[in-house]
C-alpha cells in the first residue's frame, strides 16, 4: 500500500496504489478521479475511467469527467428552493451546483493522506461561502478517498453548514471497462437492483412520480447488454434509477465480457443517476489514445434522487448545522 504525488501548478495528483495492481489517482482540481487502474483476466493493467493524460485538459472540457459534483448534484427545478434563487446554468433549472465558481473545477485542500497496513487514504476539502451560487450558509465539505488490500475504492463525502442549505453530493465516473477506452461500451453487461425510474420533464428534471421499470427498456434486474437496450432508448440513458441505500450488497454491477473486468457498486444514497453517453460527440482526446466518441462510456453517479428537495418520497437532501450529512460510495474492484 502506498500514496505517491505529483504536482502540476496549480494541482496535485495523487496516486493511491494497493498491492493487487490496482492503483486510483486523484487531482486536488475538483476532487477528480483522473483514473482508475485495474488489471484485466490477462493481468494487463489499464485505466477503466474517461480522463486526460493532460491535467491543463481538465480545464478545457468542463464535461465533468471523474469529477466532484456539489453542492448538489443534477437539476434543480427553476433554479430555486424557499426563497433562494440559485445559479440559473441550465436554463430555467439549476444543474451541478452552479457555475460561479464551479466546484468540480475549483481547487480542493489537502486536509491529509495516511498509509496503513491493509489502506491507503486522501482527505481533501473544500470550502463554500454562504450565498455561492445563491446556496445559503458556509459550507465545508470534506471528501475522503480510501483504497484497501480488498480491492475496494470508497468515497465519502461529509458536509457540515453554519445555515439550512442543501447538500447532494456525487462523482461524475465515466467508466468503460474495456481498458484505455479501447472499444465502446455497447458490450458492456449491466445490472440495476431498482424497480423503479423517475419521469423527468423535457429538461430532464424529475415531475415527481415513480415509474416501474417491469417491461421497459430500463429493467435491468438481470445483468443485460447495454447495446440492446441502448437502442430501445431516445437518446440514451439519463436516469436516475432508485435503490434501496438500506442494502447489504452493491446496488449496481458492470461487466465487460471481453475484458473480465467487473464493477460493483454500493452507495448509501437512494438512486444512481446512468447516463450512457450516447450522441457525446467530442473534437478531443480522451485516455491519451481516443477521440470522445457515442457510447464510450457510463456515467455511474450515486446521489440521492435529483431535485429531492421539492419532492415527497425522494429522500431528505436538507444539512442542517447541528445534523452533519454523510455519503458514502464503495466501488469494488473485482
């Protein structure tokens, strides 16, 4: 086990690594998780998430990839809560906490690092004035990146406030197990331990209601193709799919038959919010070796369910100063 660093001005990668070949690198610009590496069921070793070789990269595309999402995650309808109107960037909602700044893009603290015998560990923080973004109260958030010996990934993040505000944290991975972006993910096997979808707006915002997943191209119960169902879907997956965050097992599996590489993951949130990337056109490079193409791949973002604050029944996303909130994500490795 051990954690190794890299400075680029203004940031920092660091590189935590285990003994199983697995190694996870983080950048202080955003909280971002630059790459993933595991081997595949050959023993070769290749990152299973969107990124850039380049850290000035990040700076350019502001696609959320690997990145920290906050204060909340998604829309917000109309871009209000109470009386706060809050940064109106994806007009008439609010979406990814707001541009001004841009937490995903804004630089993080190094609050500490640790090796230990079967972990290794990053804490990183980030502090947010009351009113950026229209969000009332100071608010410090800490993220907490841990990989172990087990070959599980976990990322926790805590949020305490000096007002009521919100609090919805999540990382935007794009994955595609295929190793280095090599093929796309249309091969990819998924499966989703939800019974229900939410109906979304034509801005994509949840209405409120819980739609079945019984006899839909978003049942995906048993482990699936993405292609075939892929292909039942207008435009792709962007759904938030709910789960119970009360379970013992991970919510969520990936698999790449090809590769043998297989991703769970368990979220104490209620939902994972998949978007497939479908139509993601894009004039650059990803992973060093890819132009950003159509289904190259999955975004996984545990949250809890999009604009729970103006919903019943989508679970409480309110922090209070006397009621830290805590999240936490564990990806498992093999």
């Amino acid at each position: 086990m051990k954690i190794e660093s890299e400075h680029f001005d203004p940031t920092t990668w660091y590189t935590l690594s285990n003994d199983n070949q697995i190694s996870v690198t983080i950048s202080t610009l955003g909280a971002t998780v630059v790459a993933i590496n595991t081997p595949d069921k050959y023993g070769k070793v290749a990152n299973i998430v969107l990124g850039f070789k380049d850290h000035q990269e990040y700076l350019k595309h502001h696609d959320f990839f690997g990145a920290s999402i906050a204060r909340v995650a998604g829309r917000i309808k109309d871009a209000t809560w109470r009386d706060y109107n809050l940064d109106q960037n994806n007009t008439p909602n609010s979406m990814h906490g707001g541009d001004h700044p841009s937490i995903s893009y804004s630089l993080w603290t190094k609050v500490s690092s640790f090796t230990r015998e079967h972990e290794v560990g990053l804490v990183l923080k980030y502090f947010s004035p009351d009113n950026e973004n229209g969000y009332p109260g100071d608010l410090t958030m800490n993220v907490i990146f841990r990989l172990n010996d087990q070959n599980q990934f976990s990322i926790t993040y805590m949020g305490h406030t000096s007002k009521q505000t919100l609090f919805n944290p999540t990382t935007h991975n794009y994955f595609n197990l295929s190793g280095d972006a090599s093929r796309t993910i249309e091969q990819h096997e998924l499966k989703i331990d939800s019974d229900n979808i939410t109906e979304v707006d034509e801005n994509k915002v949840p209405t409120g209601n819980l739609l079945t997943v019984d006899n839909t191209p978003f049942d995906f119960h048993a482990s699936v193709s993405l292609g075939g169902h892929l292909s039942e879907i207008d435009g792709g997956l962007d759904t938030p799919f709910k789960v119970d965050p009360k379970s013992d097992d991970p919510q969520l599996s990936l698999f790449d038959p090809e590769s043998g590489r297989k991703l769970r993951i368990k979220t104490s949130a209620n939902s994972f919010v998949v978007f497939s990337s479908t139509g993601f056109e894009g004039d650059f490079v990803v992973n060093g070796n890819r132009k950003m193409t159509s289904q190259l791949g999955l975004a996984i973002e545990p949250q809890m369910l999009p604009d729970a604050m103006h919903h019943s029944g989508f679970g409480n996303v309110i922090l209070s100063p006397s009621k830290p909130i805590m999240y936490q994500n564990v990806y498992y490795l093999n």
